[in-house]
C-alpha cells in the first residue's frame, strides 16, 4: 500500500486556470472516443493535418503488381519516409518488420480477384485479429453504383459498428467500376454516403473541376489515391492540387512505388503534403534526390 502523503510542500491546485478541453485537430472527429482519436492521431500529422500513406495492398486482388513483386527489397527502404503503410494481414505477418512504429491500416474486405467481379465483396478479416495485429484502421472497399453496392455498403457499416466497439477507425474506399464516370457528381455521391453511414474517414479519386466541393461536402476527412502510374511531375502537382482543396492527404502506391526512384518520390510528396510545397519545387527536389542517388 501507497504510505499517507506526508510533504510539507503546499499543494497547488492552480484553482486561476481553467482546464483545457481541446477540440481534436481531425475535421469531424471531436465526438469520438479517446482510443479512436489516439489511432487516428498516429496516421494524421497533428501538426500538418495530413497524412502520406502508402497503399501496397494491391496484391489482394491484382497478385504481384508491378513495383510490389518483392515488398521486402521495393517497400522497405521507403517504410522510414511514409506516415502510414497500407497492406494485407498477410503482408503485414510476413514482410512488415514487428519493430516497426508505424501506424498500419489494414485492408479487411475481399473476395474476388482481377478476373471476376470486383465489386462483389465481402468482409474478409476478423475484428480479433485486427486487434492482434494492433492495427490503426481499418479499409473497406465500397462500390456506389457497383453490381454489388448494397453488400459492399453493408461490410462497410458492419465494420464500423464492430470497430467502433474495439476502438478502432473504419476508412471507406471508394471504387469505381469500368463503366463509371469519374465526375465530381459520382464523388460527392460516393464520399458522402460514406460518412453518412459513419466512415471514420474515406479514400477517394481526385477530380480536377469542383474537387472542393467534394471535401467540402463530405464531414469526414478525404485521403486521394493515387490511381494508375502517372510521370512524377503529374502526380505531384494532382497532390497538391487536391491538398490546396480539402483533402487531408494522400494514400498512393503505384505512383510512388513506381516512380524512376520511389524514395526520392515519396520524399517529394512528403514535401507536398507536409509543407505545401508546390509541384514544380517538390519535383525539384524529386531530381535532387534522384541525382544524388546516381
């Protein structure tokens, strides 16, 4: 048993200041429990916002992308430049070193392959091993407008009601099929019913007419993918183009981990995302790297 305080010194309650009770930095997530915002405190910067993820769960239905063929030797060197690493539970036992401090969103929703329907999904992880796993988040695909929409929408909400019960923040990912659009009216739908249906936060497209309004309509905060392999230049100016709209970051894979110098790429799109570079001064620094490296 603790002994009886017996300091002579005269306790100080500071009883002149009022206790702070600061709102979390994270738009739409102050009303959130303490676990759910520590997690999402660790995949966010609180100083910058914003958040680099790297997205290299491709695999789970694509197999050995380009650029992922061997996570170890392509993934790892970049793993000290990310905030974020976005993988499979497969990936995650067998390559991610344990010793590793960075926040893990782990993708839970699967089911097909590149070779038949996408959009018919399912929830393909248990929320027990997520806990073993000491993820941060977790990803669902969602598919609006999909052969399967109300099924992905459905693994979505239950992966939110389970989550939430462990502490842990659902992302929605928004997918499009072949046939879609890409418009700003498909986006504004997709995120929106997203959030409305309690995505902690979404992974989305970035458009390049009224992309702010999508962020600005959307009470969660929105992360842009990367999409298909874009020249280095191209792909740093749409991050910034989507950071000056709303968006709270970036969840790229094949536009980093298949740049000329992937190490150099992410480090430029750090620049972009944590300190509003422009494109022109992060692609400067892009070829800074690149040189150094030859």
């Amino acid at each position: 048993m603790p002994g009886i305080d017996t300091s002579t010194k005269e306790k100080e309650f500071h009883t002149d200041i009022p206790q702070k009770s600061e709102c979390f930095f994270l738009k739409g997530s102050n009303s959130l429990d303490w676990g759910m915002k520590n997690r999402l405190g660790r995949i966010f910067n609180p100083v910058s916002g914003k958040t680099v993820m790297l997205a290299i769960d491709h695999g789970y239905f694509q197999g050995p992308t380009t650029g992922l063929e061997r996570i170890d030797v392509n993934i790892l060197p970049m793993e000290p430049y990310a905030d974020t690493l976005m993988c499979t539970r497969g990936v995650l036992r067998s390559i991610i070193p344990p010793e590793t401090q960075k926040p893990i969103v782990l993708r839970v929703s699967g089911g097909t392959s590149i070779l038949k329907e996408l959009s018919n999904e399912n929830l393909a992880v248990d929320i027990e091993d997520a806990i073993r796993l000491n993820v941060c988040a977790m990803a669902v695909q969602v598919f609006i407008g999909g052969e399967h929409e109300r099924q992905s929408i459905i693994n979505m909400t239950n992966m939110v009601d389970i989550g939430t019960r462990y502490g842990i923040p659902t992302m929605a990912v928004t997918a499009v099929g072949k046939d879609m659009a890409r418009d700003v009216k498909y986006f504004r739908l997709a995120t929106r019913i997203c959030a409305e249906l309690g995505a902690h936060y979404i992974k989305s497209y970035y458009v390049p007419e009224g992309f702010e309004t999508i962020t600005a309509s959307c009470p969660v905060p929105i992360v842009i993918a990367g999409g298909k392999k874009q020249p280095e230049l191209d792909a740093l100016e749409m991050a910034y183009q989507a950071t000056q709209q709303g968006a709270a970051g970036v969840d790229m894979g094949r536009n980093i981990f298949q740049a000329g110098s992937p190490i150099a790429m992410i480090q430029a799109v750090r620049a972009v995302v944590h300190e509003g570079e422009t494109s022109k001064k992060a692609f400067e620094l892009y070829n800074e790297l690149l040189n150094k490296k030859s």
